[in-house]
C-alpha cells in the first residue's frame, strides 16, 4: 500500500517487488474490490508499527544516551571532524 499510496505505477511495484503480470494485476484487483478490508489493515500494520518503534525508542532511550556519552574512539578525529563538518554543511547541526 505504501507504493500505492506514494502513487508509483503498477508496472514499477511490480518490477521493484518482483511480480509477474499477472501477479500484479491480481493484486490490483484485489485491492479495488476489497479497497476498505485493505485500508483497515494497512492502517492497523501502520500502527502496530509505530506502536513497536515507539515501544523500542523508549527501550534503548539508556543505552543511546550512554553510547553518546562515551568519549571518542583515539584516531577517529579526522573522521569525526568530516563528519561534523558534512553535518554543518546540511543544516543538521
């Protein structure tokens, strides 16, 4: 439904996940005559979805916090520097 729903045609859905023709188009067909049946799923994966990345945000939020805290790897700073300069130049810092 993403690819869908981001308006990509049926042909490039069909080559970017592999589907036959007629694969493709059984789908499509499925989908319009089952539109709401698959809307209430997609809506229900997408917030089981948000409900996990929510669920393992929280749960690493520590082990994040305390990974940033560590001090900088000895030799890593010219790499470290690029990196913050690349960030500053992308409007990420």
């Amino acid at each position: 439904m993403d690819y869908i729903n981001a308006e990509w045609s049926p042909k490039l859905i069909r080559q970017w996940l592999g589907l036959t023709d007629k694969q493709m188009s059984d789908v499509m067909e499925y989908i319009k005559t089952h539109t709401a049946e698959v809307e209430a799923e997609y809506r229900e994966v997408i917030r089981q979805a948000e409900e996990h990345r929510r669920y393992w945000e929280e749960y690493n939020r520590e082990r994040f916090a305390a990974i940033a805290a560590l001090p900088p790897k000895p030799g890593q700073e010219a790499i470290r520097d690029k990196l913050r300069a690349k960030k500053a130049e992308l409007g990420m810092l």
